[in-house]
C-alpha cells in the first residue's frame, strides 16, 4: 500500500511520518516549498507544486489500485480542498481520503463523491475520551464497535502465578495475546504508546507461564468485559 499526502499543515507532516515510520511509501505533496524541505529527507517522495493543477496532479502515480491519495489541506484552505478533490475524482483515483472541518465542507464533498471523510479533531476527541473512559489501559486500539485490543499493568496479586491458574478466558472472558516484560527499548515516532517507550515480548506465552511484577499484558476482549477487568483489579 502506497500512500500520497496532499498538504503539509500539521496535521499531513505528522500524518506522514508516521506511516513512513510505519513502513509505508509516502509521497507528499505541498504548494509550499520550505513545508516540503522540511519533511524531504523523512519520506520517499517529496515535491512542490499546486495541486488544483490538474497538471501537477497528473504527474502522481495516482491510478495505481495500491495507491490511497489523503486530501489533508487546513481549515484555511477549504475551496482548495474541494477543487482538489473534485480533480482527484476526474482523474479516476480510486481510493480518496478527504478532510473535512465542517459540516458544509462535508456536503460538498459527498455531492463530489467522495464517501471516505475525516476530522481530525472528532478522531482526537475521540481518543481522548476512550483515554478517560479506561484509565487502567495504558494503550487501547478498537478492532471494531465492541471489541479492542488493550495493554494493562499486571494485578499484583497475579504476581509469581501461572496463565493457566489465573484462567483469564473462563472468568474474565478476556484473551491474552503476549506480555511486554524486561528492560523499555527506545521509543520510535511510529509506537502509538503515549510517550512510553517499548518493552520487549513474549510470544504466544505458553499456560505454564509464571507472571512477574512489572509485567505489560497486551488483551483482547469486548470493551465492557476490558472495563470491568480494569474495575476488578483497580488497575
């Protein structure tokens, strides 16, 4: 999967690196030559030009089934978004992410065709509140409306017992997929943990396993079933 970034405000430069970090090919795009030099040496393809030139725009892979365009211009840029957006859609991309920062931007967006919209500030809020919401979990990744993928501290009573003696499955109907343990490793800008670095796994952790205090379990479950672990344990 290729990616191609239209507009280097702060939302498109961190958007950026964190894919390339993520290990994808990132190609941006700016009308501002000193956006564009700021972020040339951190992704795959850099350039200048206007992208409500259809010109410039033509001169993209843009019809590769592998390539996704992400419309990422600011709220100060609302009729380029549109124009560049409505070229996009002449050019036959195929996969097109737009943002839209208001609910008109949005309308117009829809009558062009594009399906694949976006807030920035509705996906932060968000985040925010799941943060809130579950306090205990130090990361939390949703899978779908009911259902995440969780890293929580270990219960100190559960320090020297085993997997199998804990029964996570039966009594808390939550499933362990490894465990963080040993010394942090240096964080990289593409770990999505808040500011924490990351700390080595155990794979498939076998049921003999015996838990040990400082250890990370990274769980899978349905959001409520995660939230009541949370509660349980006053993690």
């Amino acid at each position: 999967m290729k990616f191609i970034i239209i507009g280097l405000g702060q939302f498109g430069r961190s958007l950026a690196i964190y894919l390339t970090n993520s290990g994808y090919e990132v190609t941006v795009l700016d009308i501002q030559e000193s956006a564009v030099d700021e972020i040339k040496n951190s992704v795959a393809d850099a350039r200048v030009g206007d992208a409500t030139d259809v010109r410039v725009l033509s001169r993209l892979d843009l019809n590769d089934d592998d390539t996704h365009v992400i419309v990422a211009t600011g709220e100060n840029f609302l009729e380029r978004s549109i124009i560049i957006t409505a070229q996009l859609k002449e050019l036959g991309v195929k996969h097109i992410y737009a943002r839209a920062v208001n609910d008109l931007q949005a309308k117009v967006l829809r009558l062009i065709g594009v399906e694949d919209l976006f807030r920035v500030e509705d996906v932060a809020a968000r985040q925010l509140t799941d943060r809130f919401i579950n306090e205990g979990l130090m990361r939390l990744r949703k899978i779908d409306a009911t259902h995440s993928l969780a890293e929580v501290k270990l219960p100190e009573e559960w320090e020297g017992k085993t997997l199998i003696g804990v029964n996570m499955r039966k009594l808390h109907k939550i499933n362990l997929l490894t465990i963080r343990r040993g010394a942090p490793t240096e964080a990289n800008e593409s770990s999505d943990v808040l500011s924490k670095p990351e700390s080595p796994v155990i794979d498939s952790p076998d049921p003999s396993l015996e838990f040990k205090k400082g250890d990370v379990l990274v769980i899978f479950g349905k959001d409520d079933d995660l939230k009541d672990f949370v509660k349980k344990f006053d993690l």
